[in-house]
C-alpha cells in the first residue's frame, strides 16, 4: 500500500492543548476557547498578530474591547487598515463586552507575571504497545503557523524518551510519528504565556482492520429549546469502546479518499451540525450519517455533535436509522416548553437525574439495546399554553364577551330601523 494513503491525523492531544489549562483564570480560558491563542503569544515575539504584552499600555480600554469585541470599530475610527504595518488585519472575533474584559484583565496580569522572551520545551515518550520490538523510534517536530508547515525537526528518541530544549514560544507545534504505516500526529498545540514546558506521550500499536472490537457504548441528545430562534437545539454525544488491543483503521473510502471507522446515523433534515471539539474535515458527512475518520486505539473515545432545528408551526418530525448496535440511548428534554413523541423504539421514561438540569423539569427517555436498522422517530410540538399568550386570551375572551352582548341587544330588537 501507498505510504500516503495511510497518512492518518490523530486528534489525540486535542484535550491536552485546549482544555487541560487551569479553569481558574477566567480570561485565560477565553484567551484559548475565543482562539487568541491560535494568532498572539504574550512577551514571545510576533505571531500571526503582534505580541501582546503589555499592549494594554498602548491602548485605551474602550479600544482594548474593541480590537476584542469589534475590529470593524478599530478600523473605523483609525481609518486604517491593518493598523499595525507588516500584518494582515485581525477578523472580527464579536465576543461580548464582558468577556473582552476578562480576557483584558488576563493580559493586565501578565504585565508582570511572566518573563517576556524566554524559550520553551518540550519533552515526551512514545509508548509502544505493539508486538513489534522497536524501541526507538524518529519522531518529527512540526512548526506550524496558520495551517502552514513552516518547518520539520527529526528527533530520534533514546529509549523512548524525546526532549527538544530551546523551542520557540510564538509558534504552533505538532508531534508526529509513523509506525506500521499509520501517521499518529497530535493536534496543533500552543504554549501559553505563563508555560515554558509541555509533556507529550505518543502511543502506537499493532493495527487491525476488523470491526468487531468496536462498539457504541451508549449515546445521549441533550435537547433544549431556544425561544427567541424558536428552535430545538441538540448536543449528541457518543461513547464508543474498542475492545481490542489494536488501533482500528478501519477501511479507505475511495470516493472521499478518507478513512472509514464508525457510521453514526443522523437525523436528515437538521441545521447547523458542528463538531465542538474536532475540525468539520475528520468526518464525512452524509444525508442520514456521519462517518468517523480517524482511527480508533483502544480503549474510549468520546464524540460530540451539536445542531438545531427550527421548530414548524405545529409538528416537527425528526427521524433516524440506525447503522450500529447501541447498548443504551437516552433522550434528554425540558418537557415544559417543549413536547416530544417517539414512534419506533420502547422507551422508559424518568424524571432526569442530572443535578445541572434538575430545577428545569428535564425528562429523560432511555431506550435499552437498540439493533442496526432500527428506527426512530422523533415528533417535537410546543405545549399548548405556550401557543396562547395572555394577551391573546384577553383578546379572545373581549371577542366573546362582545358577542354575547351584541346577541343580547340584537334580541331587543336595538338594530332594528
Ligand atoms: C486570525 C488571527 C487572529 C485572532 C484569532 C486574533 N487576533 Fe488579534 N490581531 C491579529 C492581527 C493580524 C492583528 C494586527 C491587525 C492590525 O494591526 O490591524 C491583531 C491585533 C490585535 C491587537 C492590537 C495589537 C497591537 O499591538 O496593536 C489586540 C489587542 C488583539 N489583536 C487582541 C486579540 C484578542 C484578545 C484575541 C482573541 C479574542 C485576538 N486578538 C484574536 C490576529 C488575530
């Protein structure tokens, strides 16, 4: 087989660079999650942006939150675009007034807090369990800027352990190693301002084509309702185990040149399917499924899809089949504002016994051991009082009233000339 046919992204370090940050700092979380982190290092040179540290000195607040809130703002009042010559101009990011102060106080700290042009490093391990005896192996380090390799390192390991010292801080990373012919890469990772140090495993393992070992554990929708869009919105979640010791590879779909690893179904006419956690590019999307392309290690892996359905005016029908085998599947849903018939699988239902949605009278529906070709559909309506504002009650019962007291005076004969 072609080498480049089995290139293969690994997404496994994705938690590791967004998440495993402390939550504590509120602005420092937004500095990640609102994607600072992916154009501007604080105190270690140019980036995508310029450097950031101390650039509160160089603005007012007001233009703080709005190079934050709002670039079209900046560009506006200072006639000039970029403002900073040699850059392209920042996108604007629309992050509310608050949050931009979050992330400003962040900055503020910083001021002092960290030592601005220091270098980082980086240190790992590539854990082997395969049956192959290898014990070394060549890792390769790529710097990336803005989805461009702009740079790669070959690092041999010494008993399996890597250490590269002296790193640049202003750049994204990315580790890579090719074993069996499979490509196990982490995601882009960042260091933050305040850390000179990350530690990085990389596992690898024998490789198996066969599908038995992998199953989907259990999978939930979580359903609110959005009043001002008037729309359902869903997060799925999906638990799949590979049972085996092998990394699962699935098969190469040669239409969509990817990989095949697990078909979820999916509901067809829904709106606004995201991944929260992953890029759009590792699934393929179809009209009634999503296909899994990254290969399956052993052990868990957890998948997150995200979307919305605007609700008709009376009923709105959702439907699925299934392609795998589910142990269990659970529906969660506020039946306050929203109404919810199943058709096509038994279910139980409950009170939810999640402590987050308990004051909300969240109802949960559990369905036991669904089989490949089941069906399932959904059909949503909104509780009938929520149709019937107290305005429009008043209206009715004015519209009754004056009928009754125009049948009244007709009877007295009041309209006759
Ligand atoms: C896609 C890349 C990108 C992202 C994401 C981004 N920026 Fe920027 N930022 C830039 C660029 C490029 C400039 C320079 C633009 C110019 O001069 O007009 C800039 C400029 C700035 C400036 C002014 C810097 C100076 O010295 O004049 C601030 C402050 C800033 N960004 C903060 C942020 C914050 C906070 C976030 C996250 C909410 C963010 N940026 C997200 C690319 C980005």
């Amino acid at each position: 087989m072609k080498n480049s046919s089995l290139i293969i992204l690994f997404l496994f370090f994705f938690f590791i660079s967004y998440f495993s940050y402390s939550m504590t700092d509120e602005g420092r979380s937004l500095f990640v999650e609102k994607r600072c982190v992916t154009c501007h290092v604080v105190g270690r040179g140019v980036f995508v942006g310029p450097d950031l540290w101390k650039v509160n000195n160089k603005y007012s607040k007001t233009d703080m939150i709005s190079w934050i809130s709002n670039t079209d703002a900046i560009y506006e009042k200072y006639n000039k675009k970029p403002i900073n010559s040699g850059y392209p101009p920042m996108p604007n990011m629309e992050i509310s007034t608050s949050e931009s102060l979050k992330i400003i106080n962040y900055l503020k700290s910083l001021d002092s807090s960290i030592n601005p042009g220091t270098s980082v490093k980086l240190k790992g391990e590539v854990k082997n369990f395969s049956n192959e005896n290898v014990q070394d192996y060549e890792v390769s380090l790529e710097s990336v800027m803005a989805e461009k390799v702009l740079n790669q390192k070959k690092i041999l390991t010494k008993n399996g352990l890597f250490e590269v010292n002296n790193l640049k801080g202003n750049i994204a990373y990315r580790v890579k190693i090719i074993h069996d012919g499979i490509e196990y890469s982490t995601d882009k990772f960042y260091y933050m301002p305040e850390e000179n140090f990350k530690d990085i495993d990389l596992t690898i393992y024998d490789s198996s084509q066969n599908p038995d070992s992998i199953e989907i554990k259990s999978s939930h929708i979580v359903i609110s309702y959005d009043e001002e869009s008037n729309s359902l919105l869903f997060a799925e979640i999906q638990n799949v185990n590979n049972n085996s010791k092998y990394i699962y590879v699935g098969l190469n779909s040669l239409i969509e040149q990817k990989r095949n690893i697990i078909k979820f179904s999916k509901f067809s006419n829904i709106e606004n399917l995201s991944f929260p956690h992953r890029s759009s590019e590792t699934f393929i999307i179809n009209d009634d499924s999503i296909v899994e392309t990254i290969p399956m290690p052993p052990g868990q892996r957890r998948i997150v899809f995200t979307y919305t359905k605007q609700l008709d005016f009376f009923n709105t029908k959702l439907v699925k089949n299934f392609f795998n085998t589910i142990q269990s599947l659970t529906i969660i849903i506020p039946e306050d504002k929203i109404n919810m018939k199943v058709k096509g699988l038994n279910f139980t239902k409950s009170k939810s016994d999640i402590k987050e949605l308990k004051d909300e009278s969240y109802v949960t529906y559990s369905f036991n051991n669904i089989f490949k070709n089941d069906n399932l559909e959904l059909t949503f309506s909104k509780p009938f009082d929520n149709y019937i504002s107290t305005r429009i009650i008043i209206l009715i019962i004015f519209l009754i009233f004056s009928f009754i007291v125009f049948l009244y005076l007709y009877k007295k004969n009041i309209f006759k000339i």
